[in-house]
C-alpha cells in the first residue's frame, strides 16, 4: 500500500507500506515508518502478535470481598449526616 504522510516526493512513489488484517477478529495493524517493505512486514507482524496477544488474553475473574467493618460505620454516619442536612431542608410544620 501507499503510505501518507510526510517523506514529500519518495514517500509518494514508493509502495513500502503493509497492512495486515486478521480475519477472525478483524484486527488491523499498519507499517509504513520505514523504506524497506521486508522491513515494514516484520514490523506489522510484530504488531499484531501482540495485539492478538492482548485480545486473547484471559481476564481474571473479580473474587468478591465483604465491606469491613470500618467502612460499614463510614457508610452508616454518612447516610445519618445526608438525612439531617435533608432534614434541615424541610420547612417547618405548622400546627405543631
């Protein structure tokens, strides 16, 4: 392929770029920053092992944890805190 870019009149009349597409994922890597084809391919194969690497790569499963008891005392003092100022925004009752 054509690269673009600058590089002025030999970037424009050479076709050292390469573009490698995976089928199965659909994954795109692109080489152009170099003059030499052969050179351009080893680049993109180089890039896209290691984007197949990151797209196959397992994901760990998140291991749930309990809230400890010093946030569970956070979190209550809190909603005590929210509830008076919210408290304080009522108007006054009349009649009492």
């Amino acid at each position: 392929m054509r690269s673009s870019g600058p590089g002025g009149q030999h970037r424009n009349k050479t076709e050292t770029g390469v573009r490698l597409v995976h089928k199965e994922t659909g994954i795109t890597v692109t080489a152009t920053e170099r003059r030499s084809r052969r050179q351009n391919l080893d680049v993109a194969f180089t890039r896209m092992k290691k984007r197949l690497e990151e797209h196959f790569k397992p994901v760990k499963k998140r291991v749930p944890t309990k809230p400890t008891a010093g946030s569970k005392k956070r979190h209550a003092a809190e909603k005590k805190h929210h509830s008076q100022i919210k408290e304080g925004r009522k108007p006054p009752r009349v009649g009492e």
